[in-house]
C-alpha cells in the first residue's frame, strides 16, 4: 500500500487562477468612447452644420422639459470646455459623458496593470433599474425647475 508522505496535503488543491482578460474586453468601452468623442466632434462644430433638429416638441406642447432636453446645449458647452455650462444644460448627459471615459480608463487598467483580477461583482437587474430611474428621474426634476430656455 502506497502512502502519501506526511507533509502532503491531496485534499485541497489552491484555486486556479482567473484566465487573463482578452483584448476584446476592451471593445465595448472604446466603441462608447469613439461615440461620444464623434458626438463632442459634431457638437464643436454644430452652429456651420446646414440642418438642426426641430425644437423639443415635448417642452413646446406642456412646458416640460424632455428627459434629453438641454443635451444638445450640453454637449455644445463640453466641446468647448464649459464645463459648468454643460453640467447646467443637462447633467445627466455630462455624468454619461464622464462615465463612458471612466469606463474605458478603468478597463485599460484591468487589461493592463491587473490581467489576473478577478471580475467585479455585479450589480442585480433591480438594484440597477431602481438606481437608473432615481437618477434620470432626479435630472428630469432638476430640468423642469432648473434648464434655462
């Protein structure tokens, strides 16, 4: 009878080690980034452009703001550096704006500087549905007493 020597433990194994991240982790972030960096494009050169969209239909039939409204001004205003002019125009369009960068600069730094980490825990379907709809709710109330015309 063979037995293993004292000092050896075969009943636990350490765990393996999560699977590096692959480039394409990096996909969905840049393609975000590229977008909102063509939006902040055409928003830097939107008052030569030849056709603008018609005025928010929503604000000129009850006087309320849509979700969106002030966006356009918004992005206007970051393209040019205004910052606290953009954040009063709409800031739910700038924390996106924000966010989308955030999102891209922490997943260059998991693919690079930590290949090895483990994936974030994520949020349940409810949780982030709840917490979506607090904020856009909270910014739409922020437009109706806040965005000027």
């Amino acid at each position: 009878m063979h037995r293993p020597p004292p000092h050896s433990d075969l009943t636990s194994a350490p765990p393996p080690l999560p699977r590096p991240r692959t480039s394409a982790a990096l996909l969905p972030p840049l393609i975000a980034c590229g977008f909102v960096a063509g939006l902040l494009g055409v928003a830097r050169i939107y008052d030569s452009l030849p056709l603008h969209p018609p005025p928010c239909g929503l604000r000129r039939l009850t006087g309320l703001p849509c979700l969106g409204c002030g966006g356009t001004r918004a992005m206007k205003a970051l393209a040019q550096g205004d910052w606290l002019a953009a954040l009063a125009f709409n800031p739910l369009v700038i924390a996106g704006v924000v966010g989308v960068f955030l999102w891209l600069l922490v997943a260059g730094l998991r693919h690079t500087a930590f290949p090895q980490s483990r994936p974030w825990p994520r949020p349940s379907s409810r949780v982030l549905a709840v917490a979506i709809t607090a904020l856009v709710l909270a910014n739409w109330a922020y437009l109706v007493v806040w965005l000027p015309e």
